[in-house]
C-alpha cells in the first residue's frame, strides 16, 4: 500500500564537497575543538538488509539528517531533530506534510518521492547528510548500497513495513537518545492500552486495512500479523481473520472486486484510492460485509490511511483519534 508518483526527478544537482571548519592541512584538523556534548563510541543497528555501523562522535551533536519517509520524518522530530531535508508522498499531502508533522519546520526542503524502485541520489547527497533515515525508500540492496556511499544509513528495518516504535529507536540508538526514544514510544504504547481498557469489547475483535483502487480494480489488504502495520489492531486486542490467499505485493494481499469477502473482519479500515464510497458500495457482495452491517466499516481519508499503513508513534496516536468513534461502534 505504499503509493508512488509518476514524478522523475533532475539528476543534475552536483554532490556537495565538504570541508572541514578547521581548514584542510591534517595539523589544523588536529586542533580542533571536540564537541563534548556529542555522544561517542560506535554502534550497530539491525535491519532487514544487514546491519549498519554508526560512529556516534562523526554525528556529532547536531547531525545532518536525511529522512526519506513519513516515518524517518516522525522518528527525527519526535527526538527534537529538525531534518536538513525530507521526502514525502505528494498523492494525498501537497506539501508533502501530514497532520501530525506539525513540528516539520515550513524551510526543510521537500525531496517528492521519486519512481518507484529509483532514487535521487544526487538531490540527496546535495544536503550533505550524516545520516540517512531511509526506511522503506531503501528496501533492495542496490538502494542501500545507493544511500550508505553517501552516509551511514538506515533502510527498511522490517520485512515489508517496519514496526511502528522501530525507526524511533534505532535514530535514538543513533545519536545517544536512547531514554528519549523509549518515552516517546511509552507514551504512544500508554495510549493504546488505555484505549483498550476503555473499549475492551475490542479484544478477540478482527480487523483488516485496505485500499480499493477503481482504476485498476484492485482490493489491496494487510493481512500478514507480522506487518509492522497490524500492530496498531494488536496493541488494541485485536486480531487478523485468517486469509487463504498468497500475498502478491510487498507482502500484502491483491485481489479483484470479486474477492471482495477477503474483507470478512469486525472492523476495515479502507481508502477509496481514486475514487468515492459510492465505489465500493456498488461492488457485489459489499452491502453483506459483516463490518458493513454493523458499523465496523471506516471509508476514511489519506492521511489516515498513511499513519496506520507506515506507522510511527506519532501517526498511530492521530489515527487513534481518528478511528476510535469506530472502535466505540464494534466494542459495543
């Protein structure tokens, strides 16, 4: 469900040389002032197409930090760190900014997400990076490969979308803010909870998220438990119906409109990707959906689809809000 523009991007943007304050001869380089607010030593962070190795004394404590998805965009201000640059989705954000990116300052530069399985190495590597918190936007090793020759690099953490608090803690591992990252995250998982205690009709509940594209007649649905974005439903008490169809599309099921009771759960969550309600209310089989006949289905907007579809801890608390009147309706 991750979506993508048509939109290529100029590859003509030379590659910054960088140059040390303290001038170039090795002599002045060894006088300069350490920065002793900076967190030291070396660290690893796991992720699905290795490991990566971050010397947190060359971060410094003001590093220069890339973030290519949503989510590396919440991890980055959710730490008080201000991106040098962002790429975003424009499909349902112009502006490339979500409701609960408030924090993005309005002078970070938008990198539009590019073709997919391409990236604008060249744009990106004009703002000088440190760090590189590329989730998703590097998911092959060629794009890995692509990103750490410019600087460290934190790709796709999980095997198709990465776990909501994942990107969070791997930047607070990054530059020494560990304890932080752990709060934030608290504080989400605190939500959550109290959100199931409040309703706990939730539990044993099934729930999907989909999109249905009209233009290609396409249902597209997480139904992989292990999907970084089934957590949301799970914190909540919740469960995935069991699907007997293989996964076709990063791991995410596919099918036409005839299949439309793959969507056979207490709760969907569904955007009409390219079209209305009236799209999916004309589909055989809709008006029988058990979500349908008892207040469970959620038509919903973009912005809401993208915080449960790549998850952060801020985009799960603004979807919360959103979806809770219909988490009310199914918990009875």
């Amino acid at each position: 469900m991750r979506s993508t523009t048509s939109r290529r991007f100029a590859t003509a943007v030379a590659v910054l040389t960088l140059l040390t304050a303290a001038g170039c001869s090795s002599d002045q380089a060894s006088d300069a002032v350490p920065d002793s607010d900076a967190p030291t030593g070396t660290v690893t962070i796991e992720h699905a197409l290795g490991s990566t190795a971050i010397d947190r004394a060359e971060l410094g404590s003001d590093p220069r930090i890339v973030a290519l998805t949503a989510p590396a965009v919440d991890a980055a201000l959710a730490l008080g760190v201000q991106p040098v640059a962002f790429a975003s989705d424009t499909t349902g954000a112009p502006d490339g900014r979500y409701p609960w990116q408030s924090e993005l300052a309005a002078d970070v530069p938008l990198i539009p997400v590019p073709v997919e399985g391409t990236l604008p190495i060249e744009e990106i590597a004009s703002y000088a990076p440190d760090l590189i918190l590329a989730d998703f936007a590097a998911s092959t090793p060629t794009q890995y490969q692509q990103l750490t020759a410019l600087a460290p690099t934190i790709p796709v953490i999980g095997d198709t979308v990465s776990p909501y608090d994942a990107l969070t803690r791997a930047l607070g591992t990054a530059i020494g803010r560990e304890d932080d990252a752990d709060a934030v995250i608290a504080r989400t998982r605190t939500a959550l909870a109290d959100a199931a205690a409040e309703l706990p009709g939730l539990a044993g509940r099934t729930a999907l998220l989909s999109q249905y594209i009209p233009a290609t007649q396409q249902l597209v649905v997480v139904a992989d438990p292990d999907d970084g974005a089934s957590a949301f439903y799970q914190e909540l008490g919740m469960t995935l119906p069991a699907v007997d169809l293989p996964a076709t599309a990063g791991n995410r099921l596919v099918v036409g409109p005839e299949r439309v009771d793959v969507l056979n759960s207490d709760l969907v969550i569904i955007l009409v990707n390219g079209g209305t309600a009236a799209d999916l209310e004309a589909l055989p089989g809709w008006a029988d959906l058990p979500s349908v006949r008892s207040g469970g289905m959620l038509i919903t907007d973009y912005a809401t689809i993208i915080a449960l579809n790549t998850p952060s801890p801020a985009s799960l608390t603004y979807a919360l809000e959103k979806v809770r009147p219909t988490l009310r309706s199914i918990a009875g």
